[in-house]
C-alpha cells in the first residue's frame, strides 16, 4: 500500500465499512429488543385472557 | 496476510461463533426439535442467504475488483454507497405503491408495509449519506457540497424523517396514515428527480456508470462486484423490511389482545 492509499484505508474506507455495518446491527438489534419486549407482554396478556373470558361470560 | 484478507476472515469466525451460540442457547431453553425449526424457519434461511451473499460481496469488493488507478483503495466505498443509495430508493419505490394500494384499498396491511418501509429505507439512506461523505472527502477535498445530486438525496433524507416523525406524534392512527400516504405520493417525485438529476445536470457527483450513454461504463470486475453488491445490499434491505413487518404484526396482536381484555373486563 502506498502512503496516500494507507492514510486513506484508515481515514476513510475503514470508517465508511465500520459505520455502515455498525448502523445496520443496532438497527436489527433494535427491532430484535422491540420484537422480544412485545412477545413477551403478549403472553402475559395471553395468561390473563382465559381468566377475563370466563368472568366476562358470568356477567350475561 | 493481507488486512483485507484478515478482517474476512475475522469477521467470518465471529459470526459463526454468535451464530452457533445462539442455536445452542435456544436449543438449551426450547428443545433440539424447536431449534432446528427455528434455525430453517423462512426467516432464518433469508437471514443465511444475506449472509452469505454478504460475504461473497465483500470477497468480490476486496480481491476480485482490481485497485481504480486514480483513487486508489478508497474508490472500494463505491460498493457499498451505490448499493446503499439504490435501496434508500427502493425504500420509496415501495413506500409509493403500499400508499398508492392503501389509498385504493384501505388495506392495514398497506400501511404497514409503507411504514415498515419507511424505517429501513431511512437507515440505508443514512449509510448513503455518511459512505458519500467519507468518499467525498479524499476524492474532492470536501465533505459535502450543495451539488442537485447530493442535495436531493438529503431532501430525500428529510422526507423520510417528516415521515416517521407524522407516524410518531400524529394520535389519530387513521388520519396518520392517510397523511403518510399522501407524502409517500408526493415524496416520490424527490426520487425521480433524484435518480435523474445526473442525467439532466453536470453535476460535482460523478456522471452515471450504469445506463448512463455511450461515454459511460465500468471494468467487466468493478461492475461485477457492483452488481453483487447490489443483489446483497436488496437482499439484507428486504430481510431488515421482514423483520420491522414481523414486528407491527406483533403490535397488531398486541392491540387486538387489550381490546378483548378491556371487553372482557368491562362486560364483567
């Protein structure tokens, strides 16, 4: 490598690769945090939906 | 060893070392036969194949692409700020047919696919921006530049930004999405102008290499890798888009489950 192409790997290039996969894993980190916080509220309402359906059915 | 060489390989060995970790961690907490269903479930198989056509891209950036004679290593950001570029316009290629469907037809699912859209195509509008500045400025000596090509690419960004911030603080999810589908319409005509602003203006933005006249094209490897990169960049835009959908139909679930808790609670 000559000393422009170094100085520019590590300026610009190793920069630009660093950040652009990095963005691309916190954002699929951050849907895979939304996604497993959702899931796990659902099946807690889920535990709590044949309790409700049976009290709601003694109210007719 | 080359670095080049060292970080592929580098790179490789930690994926298959998270990869197999995590196959063994819900093998541990979900049974051997849950696992493996998992592990060839639609989405891990997409996840795979944008792996590995990951991979081959990159291998076809770093050693099968020859060094570009004026710039040097650095010209190697083209393969993936032009990848980058075309899937934030595919972002609202599809946010301009789901609002065009959602207006037509009404369709939840619509909406959902152009909000979903709408999120992906701004994080690979954000890696376009920021590959196009890290390349600009050893090649042109300047970060930005107020050039049509470039500042309709930031228009583009600011249109992806009204349009998540009108899906976050509008209350009225109804009135939302009617509003983001218009912008969605509206908004399409930046990424004409966009895509076409090279072809219409000399601008400080490169000329087009691909379809772009008679004095245009590429080396037969520089294109190739291009073209790879391309398929992997849609490829890992789509998977990305998968799992934001996977995510609003947990939502609607969600949402679906209170009603019938508040029903249920206020029947009783």
């Amino acid at each position: 490598l000559g000393l422009n192409n170094a100085y520019n790997l590590i300026h610009f290039l190793a920069p630009a690769f660093g950040l652009l996969w990095l963005l691309f894993v916190l954002y699929a980190w951050s849907l895979a945090r939304r996604q497993s916080r959702l899931r796990r509220e659902i099946e807690e309402l889920k535990t709590k939906l044949p309790l409700a359906k049976p009290s709601g059915a003694s109210g007719h | 060893m080359s670095p080049f060489n060292f970080i592929l390989l580098a790179l490789s060995g930690l994926l298959a070392i998270y990869v197999a970790v995590r196959i063994g961690k819900y093998a541990y907490s979900h049974g051997p036969r849950e696992a493996l269903a998992a592990a060839t479930s639609s989405l891990s198989l997409h996840l795979l194949l944008t792996l590995a056509w990951i991979w081959v891209a990159l291998y076809m950036m770093f050693f099968y692409a020859p060094e570009e004679a004026t710039m040097g290593q650095v010209q190697r950001i083209f393969y993936i700020h032009v990848p980058c570029g075309w899937s934030a316009l595919l972002g609202f290629i599809i946010i301009f047919i789901a609002s065009m469907v959602y207006l037509a037809k009404r369709s939840v699912y619509s909406d959902e696919v152009a909000h979903a859209a709408a999120e992906v195509g701004f994080i690979f509008n954000c890696g376009s921006l920021i590959t196009g500045s890290l390349w600009a400025k050893p090649v042109w000596g300047i970060w930005w530049t107020w050039d049509p090509r470039l500042t309709l690419t930031f228009l583009l960004w600011l249109l992806y930004v009204a349009y998540l911030m009108l899906r976050s603080y509008m209350v009225n999810p109804s009135r939302a999405a009617n509003l983001c589908a218009v912008v969605g319409i509206i908004g399409f005509i930046d990424v004409i102008i966009d895509y076409m602003a090279i072809r219409w203006w000399r601008t400080q933005h490169p000329q087009p290499v691909i379809a772009g006249g008679p004095n245009s094209g590429l080396d037969p490897r520089i294109l190739a890798a291009l073209l790879v990169s391309v398929g992997a960049f849609t490829c890992l835009y789509f998977y990305l888009l998968r799992l934001r959908l996977r995510l609003a139909e947990s939502r609607r679930e969600l949402s679906e489950i209170r009603r019938t808790l508040e029903l249920s609670s206020s029947e009783g």
